[in-house]
C-alpha cells in the first residue's frame, strides 16, 4: 500500500466566507501551493493548516467538509494567539533574521511563547491523526519547532521531512539571535531537512556544529540518530506560463501594452512589496543608467509591478511610500512629458502577467537576500525574447547561468547591468533565454516534489 503523505503548512490553500448562512470555499494560489498542485497527480497527500473566517459553532462541519471534499485538515486557533504569532513572531522576527535583516527584528518574548504554543497545536492535530507508515512534510520557517514536538509525542512509526522555503543565514547571523537555537534544535527533530541551496544547507549545518557533536556534508548527528541534509531547489510548472503567453488573448494584451508604452523598450519588474527585494536599489539604478546614458532617454520605461503585502507591518507601509516617492523621482528625469517609471501597487491577472512577461524586454531581480525567486523562472518559462537581469543573492541564480548576474548593493553595478541587457543583441537574448529553459524544465515543482518524498520515503530508521 502506498504511504500517506501529510503536508503540514502553516495556511491551508483555501478561504472561507459565509455569505447567508453558507461557507463558500475559494482555494488559493502561492509558490508553495502551486508547487505541490504540480505534484498532486503523483504524490497522493492530505494538508494541514490554519484556517480562518469560521465562527467557532460551525468548526466540526467545516472540518469534516474540507477532509471529504478537499482533503484539507483545518487547524483553529485563537486569534489574538495568532497574530502574536504570525505578525509578531514570524513576521516581525524570523522573516528579517532569516534573510540577515537582524537590524529588523521586533518581538517580544510573549510572541515567541506564542509562536511555540501554536507549534504545540499543530502537533497535537497532527500526531492525533498519524499512524504507522506515513510521512510528515512541515513546510517554513512558521513551523520551525513543530518536527521534534511531532517526534517526542507521536509514538507512530512515521518520517518526518522539513523544507525552508527562505534563506538559511550564516552563524554569524544565529550566534547574534540566540532565539534561533532552539529553532534549529526543532528542525532537527526532523529525518530529512531541504533547502533550495547549496549555500544554505552549508549555513545550517555550521549553526548545528555550534551544539551537535557529527557535523558531516550533508548530515547531521543528533541524539543517537542522523538527520539528512539536502538542497532540493524548488521549480514551477513551465507548461503554464508557456502556454498562457501563446494564447491569442495575452499576445493581444501584449501587443496594447506595447503601444501604451509608446513602443519604448521595457523593463520589468515583478514583485510583493517587500524589503528583501530590493525594488528601491533597481529603481535607482534605472535612474543612474538614464543620466549615464543619454541615447537611452524617451526609448526606454520601467514597469514596477508591486503588490502589496503586510500592510499591517510598519515596515512595510513605509517601504510603500517610498517606492511612490522613488517612482516620482525617477520621473523627473528628462522632458516633462515623459513618465519612466510606471508603478502598479496592485495584484494582475495570471493573463497580464504573462503579456507583461511576453512583451518586456529585460526583466530584472534585484533581491537582496531571496529563497529562490520564482519570478525569474516564470519569465523565463514564457515566450518572448527577453533578457535576464538576475541578483547575486536569489537563490534562484545558480540555476539561470545565462542570466545576467550583478551585485544589486551596487548600484553602479546594476545599472550597468541593465545598459547591458537593453544593448544584447537579439540572438543572444534567445540563445540564453533557450538554454534556461531546458533547465526550468528540468527542475519543475513536480520533480521537487517528488525528489523530496522519494528521499525521505527511503529514510532508514535508526
């Protein structure tokens, strides 16, 4: 019989509304939940995660609608409990030390008590519903104590997978936040632990030989067992994004936002508005490479593509703010009918994305610290002729070695990046546009997937 697969996440890929007395359920779209949607056909999996917008009476029969109809197993938790969790906690802490932002860091200790208490519960529905045989897949840094929770109090045969979606920072980085141990120690608790880099796999294990007695490559010792250590990058579905830009619809789009922007070669960039990205730095530097370049004005415009994201956190209301400002700024430059920069502060349709992914001619990602960058591989997925401006620090960029590769700190440096790209010669463009797609086609979502759970399915149990 096959083994049962439990992906543990800390949101279900679904919303609920009650609209006259009625649930309506609406499922929902990210990196993770379209990775393993790529994956379903062949990975037969259940998923556990928070579910909001239920009313406490009405939990049982939402509980048992989503087993039967989606095989989804909703988790309850109490709001205020939750948001000292996800907002402060995660958020507000591990998110900006994970991506070596620590001057970010804002908690309390009650949010970490939080944080820990809804790993507790998360283990108690998962263990409850485990038996012999199954594999547990947490997933990020929401969940970072939930696998040894999981292994002290399930008493079922079970291997239990970790992956982290975001970067792993160096030890220099877990030695100044001392909150980062017991995270790790509860990573451990885990049989197989995935990364997207080989760098990041590196920075974790030295965080582990700060406390761990066996260090090794590529596992760790701890407890009298080994856990496995892997770089697993995440891919996407390429069919998808090649498809839709072929579709007579998107060219069409295409083709409207070509002579909206008047003709003008375009750079594009696509993002949640947040700090790791970096959309400030290639802001300025499309603004350098205008004064450098003369030949370049009123033959050239920037599409900023921002959507929002965690409006509730001050860090991000103000980064907002100043990409308007930036956004103004950069239109300055030139003759005053000219617009530069055009800045979408809003969610797009899958279809004008595509379009813009289609009709662009350089697409630039400027992270400055980043897990993977499923951008770079969507825009690369499509049809077009476009060149890639990619940053040293995604971790998407060991894969896409026909990119253009810059220091996106360097601002000078990514402005010449772009005069790089906009002055590549067509050929080439496809030439290396070509050949990152026969790797994107490669390393889909589905062979992610798939590696990861034949990896773990194959752990002995000491």
């Amino acid at each position: 019989m096959a083994k049962r697969i439990i992906v543990v996440s800390n949101r279900l890929p679904l919303k609920v509304s009650k609209e006259g007395g009625e649930y309506r359920y609406t499922r929902t779209s990210g990196g993770l939940v379209t990775g393993l949607n790529c994956a379903k056909e062949s990975l037969n999996f259940g998923w556990m995660g928070t579910l909001e917008g239920v009313e406490e009476g009405d939990r049982e029969s939402v509980r048992s609608r989503c087993i039967e109809e989606f095989g989804f197993y909703p988790i309850f938790i109490e709001e205020g409990v939750y948001d000292r969790y996800y907002n402060n906690m995660c958020n507000g802490a591990l998110w900006p030390v994970l991506h070596s932002f620590s001057d970010l860091v804002r908690y309390e200790i009650g949010d970490y008590v939080a944080y820990k208490e809804v790993n507790r519960i998360f283990c108690r529905e998962v263990v409850r519903n485990l038996r012999d045989g199954d594999l547990v897949w947490v997933h990020d840094y929401h969940l970072m104590l939930l696998p040894e929770m999981i292994r002290e109090e399930c008493r079922a045969d079970v291997r239990i997978g970790f992956f982290l979606h975001i970067p792993f920072p160096s030890v220099a980085t877990v030695m100044g936040f001392g909150l980062l141990y017991p995270l790790v120690k509860g990573v451990l608790g885990s049989d197989l632990v995935g990364f997207h880099t080989f760098e990041y796999v590196g920075n974790f294990r030295n965080a582990c030989s700060l406390f761990e007695e066996s260090v090794s490559a590529f596992s760790i010792k701890t407890s009298g067992r080994s856990v496995q250590v892997e770089a697993i990058p995440i891919g996407i579905d390429p069919s998808l994004f090649l498809n839709e830009s072929l579709k007579k619809a998107t060219k069409e789009r295409a083709d409207v936002l070509k002579r909206k922007f008047g003709d003008k070669k375009i750079i594009l960039g696509v993002d949640r508005v947040d700090y790791i990205k970096g959309i400030p730095h290639r802001l300025k530097a499309f603004s350098r490479v205008l004064k450098k370049r003369p030949d370049l004005a009123g033959k050239v415009v920037f599409c900023q593509v921002g959507v929002p994201s965690r409006g509730n956190v001050r860090v991000y209301r103000v980064l907002s703010d100043t990409l308007c400002r930036l956004s103004g700024s950069v239109n300055s430059v030139g003759d005053i009918e000219e617009t530069n920069v055009h800045f979408v502060n809003s969610s797009i349709s899958f279809t004008e994305l595509c379009a813009l992914y289609l009709v662009s001619d350089v697409c630039v990602i400027s992270s400055l610290r980043d897990g993977m960058n499923l951008v770079s591989l969507e825009f690369i997925a499509c049809a077009g002729s476009g060149a890639l401006v990619m940053s040293d620090y995604a971790g998407a960029t060991g894969m896409l070695v026909g990119s253009i590769q810059t220091n996106p700190w360097d601002i000078e440096d990514l402005s010449n990046s772009y005069a790089e790209a906009l002055d590549m010669p067509e050929t080439e463009r496809i030439e290396r546009k070509t050949s990152m797609q026969k790797v994107i086609g490669k390393y889909t979502a589905t062979e992610w997937a798939n590696r990861f759970i034949g990896e773990l399915s194959q752990i002995k149990r000491c």
